[in-house]
C-alpha cells in the first residue's frame, strides 16, 4: 500500500531486504531503489511493483504471465480504465467516501542501520455515506519507526491514499474526500505494523514488516522498466488469470544482481 510520505533526495543505488509477518508466517521481500525509481520483488519474484516517480505512476507486473497493470497517481486508478477518444465508459455515480488520515510523533528515538529512527503511529480511516458504491467504515494502522534516508523516494509526498474503484461495484463511482489531521513528517519505514480493523473495531488482520539488510549496490536502469514482451491488463484479476495457462512455462530468470 503506498500512502507514506517519504522524504529526501535520491543518493546511491541501494538493495533492502525485508521480512513480513503474517499469521505466524514470514516471508522475505527485496526492494531496489535507483534514483527516482525502485523495484520490489515478493514472493521469490513471483510478483514485481516498480515505482516510476518521475513517470507518477506504479506498475504491478506477473512475470509468469508476463502481464502488467499501470496505475497512475493523479487519478488513483488504472491507465486502461480511462476511455479513448470517442469512448465513453458507463459510469454510475455513487456516494461520498471521507478518507482521513492522522499521522502523529511519539517523540521516540533510536538508532537503527546508522539514522536516527523516528516513532510514528499514522491512522486512516474510511467512512461512506449510505449511498455510497460499497457503503464501509474501516480503519488501518500503522505503528512504525522510520529513518529520513537519502535514497527515499520523494513521489509519494504529494499522494492520497484513494482506493482503486472495484470491479463489483458494476460501474459505480464515488466522490473521494481526503482529509490529513498532523503535521509530522513520515520517512522510510525501517519497521513497521500494518493493522486492520473492520466496522465494528474488530481486528480483521496485521502484519509486521521489518528491514533486515540495508545496503549500497549497482544496479542496471533496465529493472525499472517493464519488458518490452509484457502485456498491458485492465485490472489485477486478469494479470493473474493467465498464470494458470503459464505454468508449463519455465520459471522466470533472475530478474536483479546485486
């Protein structure tokens, strides 16, 4: 989910490596960041996020499937969900969903990988109006320490959290109104827990991700950019459909050295 502020200019190409919990699970992550770019291969490589900040936009890729999926954002919604010239995409209009985030300094610090770690507890809460596409009340947070490092990337800074309109929803659109509550600055998160609470309060899930390698590499501007092979999808379920047909396929190569 990419809804943190990060804050500081790119310096030196660089490899991290993270752990999420989950249920008792863990599993390792490794994310590049090279200049105004990173690339965040999950699940051994099975699945790939690129930020492309100096295009605004993120990219979901399926290497099994060899599809990918452009989300951009100023619009908060995927590129092929925006009609050509002479097109009109039926649209139905919806309610009103009030996105408020609430970001606050404990005031806590220590030492981690070499920066001065801050403590930080960012909420965000979803509430809709009755008429509303998908009418819902939830709240997430995330109880983090972060560190201002200078290979952050700087694109998220400007971002709201808008969730992608769901294909359930029949065409259905609501109106988005963000509203942020603080002014402490977030950062690179070095540690943090990701909690879900449904309507009624209940926790619906968490989950801890944590930095456990942090250093410099060189890295080839070419792991940025979608394959020239892959093909452009409309929405994550049709990335992923054609997994299936793909499984006689050789595993996909290495994608990054460090």
């Amino acid at each position: 989910i990419a809804i943190l502020c990060f804050s500081a200019t790119a310096f030196a190409d660089v490899k991290i490596t993270t752990r999420q919990t989950m249920s008792g699970q863990s599993s390792q992550n490794t994310t590049y960041i090279k200049g105004k770019r990173s690339r965040t291969e999950m699940m051994n490589g099975m699945m790939i996020s690129l930020t492309q900040c100096d295009l605004r936009r993120d990219v979901q890729m399926n290497p099994a499937a060899e599809t990918y999926m452009v989300t951009y954002y100023e619009v908060g919604s995927s590129s092929t969900q925006i009609s050509g010239p002479g097109q009109s995409a039926p649209v139905k209009k919806g309610g009103t969903m009030y996105v408020t985030t609430t970001i606050k300094d404990t005031g806590e610090r220590k030492q981690m990988f070499g920066y001065t770690a801050r403590h930080i507890v960012q909420t965000i809460v979803m509430e809709s109006s009755p008429d509303a596409c998908n009418p819902t009340k939830t709240k997430m947070e995330m109880d983090m320490w972060v560190i201002d490092a200078e290979f952050a990337l700087q694109c998220s800074q400007e971002r709201q959290y808008v969730p992608r309109p769901s294909s359930v929803s029949g065409g259905c659109t609501d109106k988005y109104v963000p509203k942020t509550i603080g002014t402490a600055r977030s950062g690179y998160p070095v540690w943090q827990k990701m909690t879900s609470f449904d309507q009624s309060g209940k926790e619906t899930f968490s989950t801890i991700n944590e930095v456990v390698e942090l250093s410099k590499a060189t890295l080839d501007a070419a792991l940025f950019e979608v394959p020239k092979d892959y093909r452009e999808v409309k929405s994550a379920a049709e990335m992923y459909s054609a997994s299936s047909s793909a499984s006689t396929r050789s595993m996909p190569r290495a994608a990054c050295v460090a």
